[in-house]
C-alpha cells in the first residue's frame, strides 16, 4: 500500500514516531591504530520493520537514504542534529527504492522495482530509475524535489547498486544482481545499455535467495569495484572510458559476504556484511579484511548493514555513515530487536568522491 504525504504534514509529524539518538556535533578522529570493535553511533532509528537499503550524502552534509519497507521511500536525515528524518518522495507502483547516486550538484537518480522481503524474490522487468532534484528542495517553505522518471529497464532482472560513470557525459553504472550484469544509462537522454556481462565474477548463484550476484559498484580511477553477494566476493574489473569492461574481473577478498560499500580517499574498501552484521573494511590491492564493528551475533549494533557513504562536511567528513535495515531474519519472522537505522561510524580519515 502506498501513501502520499504532503511536505507540510511531515513538518507536523511528532517526535513518537521516530527514534533517536543525539550523534556528538563534532566528531573526533579515532587513533591509528584503530582499537576494535569501532564505537557505533547511532544517528538516527526508523521504527522497527523499516528496511533502509542505501545512502548518498549531499555536499551540505544532509543525509539521503533509500527504503524498501514499508514503502518505496527516500528521506532526507540530518546527521547532525535530532530533527526527525523528512519524506522527500514516496515510489509509487514500486515496491523498493535502491541504488542512490549523485550526478550533477544536488541531482540524484534513484533505482527502484519490485520485491517480496518474505519471499526474497524480485520481479524482472520491474525496474526504473527516476530523477531526484533536490536544488529547489526546502521542507520550511515546502517547497518539493522535483522528480522525473528517466528510463524503465524491461529486460532487467533486478536493479540495485548504483555508481557516476561520467558527470560531463551524464553516465552512470547500475548493476544487475539478479542477472550478473551492469546496465549503462545516460540520465539526460534515457538511453539504456547493457554494457557488462557474460564475466562470472559477476554472476549470481542459481538457486540462492535472494539471487544476488553483483551487488554494490564503485568507480575508482577507471576501475569498477563490486561485491558478488551469493559468492561473498569482493571484486575488481578494469574498464574502457565508455564503461564497458577493459578485461577480466579478479577477486581481491573473498569470505566477503558484501552489499554495498563506500571508498576511502586512499581506495580502501568499507563493505556492509548484511547477512553477518557486521561492517569491515578491505584493503586494495592485498584483499585483507578487518572487521570494524558489529558480529553476527550482535542482532542491535549494526543489524543488517546494507550500504555505507562518508560525510562530506568540515564536521564529519572523516566519518562513515552506515544504513541497516534492523536485521534480514525479522522481515520473514516478523520479529526485530531494532529498527532500520543511519549510524556512524568515526575512522579519521576521508572518503572518496569521484
């Protein structure tokens, strides 16, 4: 069931509704070497059953995050500050919002479809991505985004992660999990390309739930980082300037059970481990993995970490914004021991913007 919500009424939406924590104002790098587990904070906490999947940070230090449950949702969170989170738009005829990436200053596109989370299945063909324009966004005169839906993606399997191919060309990158490969769209023309497939590092496993091969995707220095989920890599894949691959992708880490991740300013790895709770960080090219924070026995610090994006401010841009979506096993059980949360996490060092 989708509900429409009008800027003015999220303005009057009461503190009961949500949860939160106060994050500190001014976060202080942690020392080297890194005592573990890394301190969690948590930024805020949606109420239990909300499923947050991915994260962009806008270059005022606002936080987007995607849902997938209840609804098709993205909001606007202050990490700052305990303002409640701010409806920015609802999907409606979707079921899931995913992948969330920055193209030109304050415009992102934002890949959504349809999925069961009791079933783990996904509709194929279901997939769009829409504009998110948030230059003209500001909930004090409820003054909207503007949203403009760019392509459908009929002979997808499943969209999810999301990546800037080219800002000057208006390219970007989307992976499909569902059937191992990466789909090229140009958000200014709507020309759709499956521009990567047939690699088996990108593939998913036959049989698994979800079907899930690459996941997340990043772009450094021309080459395309990813995580296979069914066979818990982490990956590498050199590419052409016009995104399709230069050669063969190679396994830098396996044992990685990842989703999505965000890359340092030095091109190291910070990979949400979904199904194990946990977030660790991968070192390239060696593929050691160290893990941060969370267990899988820990079903409250860091329950099912699905994304991670550093801050972009003086205040916080040594810091990793984590999203989890309160743990995979209650969205079939119905029972959760918390809700989908953004937390932080200090490193004291900064991240990568391409």
């Amino acid at each position: 069931m989708h509900l429409s919500h009008s800027l003015g009424l999220l303005l009057t939406l009461s503190y009961s509704t949500f949860t939160h924590a106060l994050p500190s104002l001014s976060p202080k790098p942690v020392s080297s070497p890194h005592p573990l587990p890394l301190p969690v904070h948590v930024v805020h906490e949606f109420a239990k059953g909300t499923f947050v999947e991915n994260i962009a940070v806008r270059r005022n230090g606002q936080v987007l995050v995607t849902l997938v449950a209840p609804r098709p949702d993205l909001y606007q969170v202050d990490p700052l500050s305990t303002y409640p989170p701010i409806l920015i738009h609802t999907f409606a005829g979707y079921t899931g919002a995913f992948g969330i990436v920055e193209v030109d200053p304050d415009v992102f596109y934002v890949v959504v479809g349809n999925v069961s989370l009791e079933t783990l299945v996904f509709t194929p063909g279901a997939s769009s991505v829409f504009e998110v324009d948030v230059r003209p966004f500001n909930p004090r005169k409820k003054t909207p985004a503007v949203i403009t839906k760019v392509a459908d993606f009929a002979a997808s399997t499943f969209l999810n992660g999301a990546t800037l191919l080219s800002r000057e060309r208006g390219e970007i990158l989307i992976a499909d999990s569902g059937a191992g490969a990466v789909w090229k769209l140009n958000v200014r023309t709507g020309a759709t390309t499956k521009i990567i497939a047939d690699d088996p590092l990108l593939e998913p496993k036959l049989g698994s739930k979800p079907t899930a091969g690459v996941n997340g995707i990043h772009i450094r220095d021309r080459v395309l980082y990813f995580t296979n989920s069914n066979f818990a890599t982490f990956n590498q894949m050199p590419l052409n300037a016009d995104g399709s691959a230069a050669g063969p992708a190679t396994t830098i880490a396996s044992e990685v059970a990842g989703d999505d991740f965000a890359l340092d300013a030095k091109g190291q790895a910070y990979v949400a481990l979904n199904g194990e709770n946990e977030v660790a960080k991968v070192e390239v090219p060696s593929g050691k993995v160290t893990v941060l924070a969370g267990s899988p026995q820990d079903q409250v610090t860091i329950a099912g970490p699905a994304s991670a994006a550093f801050g972009r401010t003086v205040l916080d841009k040594k810091s990793l914004y984590i999203v989890s979506n309160g743990g995979l096993q209650g969205y079939t059980t119905g029972n959760f021991t918390v809700g989908g949360r953004v937390s932080r996490i200090d490193l004291g060092l900064s991240g990568y913007y391409g």
